[in-house]
C-alpha cells in the first residue's frame, strides 16, 4: 500500500512539473508575443537623436518596398521590413513621393510618411503636378507656368519621337503624340531642365507603373496593342470616379467594339471639342473628329487624357460583363448604372434626365 502511495505521488509530481512546464513555456511565448507585437507597431523608427538630421534620396519610381530599404540602409528607420509591415497596417506607401529629404535622427514613423506623401523635400527643385485626366495641352500650360519652357516647347517635345522608350514607336503618326503616355503624377525636375528632360521623365514614370503592374504583358496576351490599351485607359478615366466602376467600364468598351457598337463616350466628344464642357448636346455629337466616339467606328484615333495606373489595368483587364450600357445614377457620387438591355438603359437615362430639372 505504502509502494502504491509513493507511485502515486510521483506521478501526481510528474504531472504538476509538466504543468508548470508548459506554464512557463506559455508564459514566455505570450511574453515575447507581446514584446513583438509591441516592437511591430511601435511607430518610433529613427536610430539616432533629435537633433541629427538625416538627408536621403528617393529614386524617381520608387515602391513602398524600395523607400523602406533606403530608410534603413540611412539609418532613418531601424528595420525596413517593421516599416513596410506598418506602411501596410496604415494604408501608407501608395503616395510616397520622390527627392531629396531630411528627416531626425528620432524620426517617427507618422512623421517620415507625412513628409513622403507631401513630397516634402529640402532640394531646390521645380514641382509640377500632372493630375490624372489632364489633357495634353493642359499638361503643356502647368509645365510654362514654371517657367522651365514655354507651352509650345513642351508641345513640340511631346510630338517628339526621340525617347528611348520601346513604345514610343509602336505610336501611331497623329497630332499630339504622346497624349495620354504622359504619366499623371507630382514631378520634381532640375531648375535646368528643358521640355523634352521633363516629358522623359512623364514617360519614363509611365515606363514604370506599366512594368510594376504588368500592363505589356497583358496588352501582349490580349492582342491588343499598347496603344489601345491607353487609348481605353483614356477612356475609363475621363468617365469614372468610382474606382470599383474601372473594370465594368472596361467590360463596356470591349463588348460594344466585339458588338460593332460605336462606343459614344460623352467625353469623346468634349476632347473633340477642345475645350472643357459641363454638358454636350446633339449638335457637339455630330462633330466630325477622329477622337469623336460618336462620329467613329471603334476606338478614337488616340488617347483623349492622362490616365493613372487603376485605369490602365483596368483595360488591360476588363470586367466579365455582357454589359453593353451604363449611365449615371448618382451625379453627387458619380456611380452609374450598368446593363445589357437597351429598353432598360433608356429607362435609367430618362429618370436621371429626371433629377436634372
């Protein structure tokens, strides 16, 4: 009886140390789970003291990815990859802008993508801004009011060829050449630069998102060319404010050119025009001009805008629709409504018609 208490009791011993094991062990995991959960989020990333600063370049082109390896390899923050995780959790790295920066030794992770997103830098370079949706000759006036070159200048180098970019040729002859290839973004270009150095570097930003979200390949695996795919880039951002309306839109223009429909974009129309209109009435749609959807078979003979990155993959990767309609529904939120039905596009049309008088 006394071997039988004594088995017991060690067992019973065994079994508390196995707990008291596996409580420590918890423990400490839940402890250093802690002290990486803390470490991860922290938002204070700088390696040195307040009143060091830190001068760093950003590449023309950088991704979120390339920002945080620079940040750590200057000792502005102390891990990129904490960064880039932080930049995720936050909604940050989309609109890191490049140049010249200064940041604190102690720099904080809320003040390091504050100055990024402003484009905050300390160099004395000349911004110009490209807004997406801007026209080629709108583009030309922003670029002379910094009076780096005059609006025809930049005109004459955007109706220039000589880039050393493969798609530059693939263009077809047309007046205003590079409509549309123009990339919308904010620039920071030397004080000496010329018209045909700012247009390169438009291009070479273009260059860029392409390659980032695979735009030639997908032009390639549809069959279109890289024009097309800008032209109804073009397109998309002339008519869409919504951007989860990109790819429906997209799903349109593809159906009614597989339909032999003429596409009829409104904003076809204003770009014929040549000049900005709040509305187009049916004398402006018989307007006998290339870039006219109305007046054309088919695509525009070009580009009618600047269009951003979403646009462009929206092209190159349109909606599974049988949509062949849309019209607006909400002008405040400028959504539309999207069908295959003709009747019921014409209903839609007439009840927004409706909320205009």
């Amino acid at each position: 009886m006394e071997g039988n208490r004594r088995r017991k009791r060690k067992k019973k011993n065994r079994a508390l140390g196995c707990i008291v094991v596996v409580v420590v062990i918890l423990a400490v995991i839940a402890a250093a789970a802690a002290v990486l959960a803390y470490k991860l989020t922290d938002k204070r990333m700088g390696t040195g003291s307040a009143d060091e600063t830190i001068e760093v370049e950003i590449p023309e082109g950088s991704n979120a990815d390339t920002v945080a390896s620079i940040l750590e390899e200057n000792g502005v923050v102390d891990s990129a990859l904490r960064f880039k995780l932080l930049c995720k959790l936050n909604g940050e790295g989309a609109d890191f802008k490049f140049g010249n920066y200064a940041f604190p030794g102690n720099a904080e992770f809320d003040e390091i993508t504050q100055k990024l997103n402003a484009g905050e830098t300390v160099d004395d370079s000349v911004h110009i801004t490209v807004k997406e949706g801007m026209w080629l000759s709108e583009i030309a006036q922003t670029v002379a009011e910094t009076g780096l070159c005059t609006a025809d200048e930049f005109m004459e180098a955007a109706n220039s060829r000589d880039y050393d970019y493969g798609f530059i040729n693939d263009i077809p002859d047309r007046d205003n050449l590079l409509e549309g290839y123009l990339y919308p973004e904010t620039y920071y270009v030397p004080k000496d630069a010329d018209a045909h150095m700012i247009a390169d570097m438009m291009l070479r930003q273009f260059d860029t998102v392409c390659t980032e979200n695979g735009i030639y390949a997908d032009a390639e695996d549809m069959g279109r060319s890289l024009d097309d795919i800008v032209i109804i880039a073009s397109l998309i951002e002339s008519e869409v404010k919504k951007d989860d309306e990109r790819e429906l839109v997209s799903s349109v223009i593809y159906n009614r050119l597989d339909e032999g429909i003429k596409l009829q974009i409104d904003a076809s129309v204003i770009y014929a025009m040549g000049k900005r209109a709040e509305r187009v009435y049916y004398s402006d749609l018989e307007r006998e001009d290339g870039h006219n959807t109305y007046y054309v078979n088919g695509l525009p003979v070009g580009p009618i805008c600047s269009p951003r990155g979403a646009s462009l993959k929206a092209a190159a990767e349109p909606a599974d629709t049988d949509y062949l309609y849309y019209v607006v529904d909400n002008a405040d939120e400028g959504s539309h409504y999207f069908t295959a039905d003709y009747d019921d596009f014409l209903s839609a049309s007439e009840k927004y018609k409706s909320t205009l008088n």
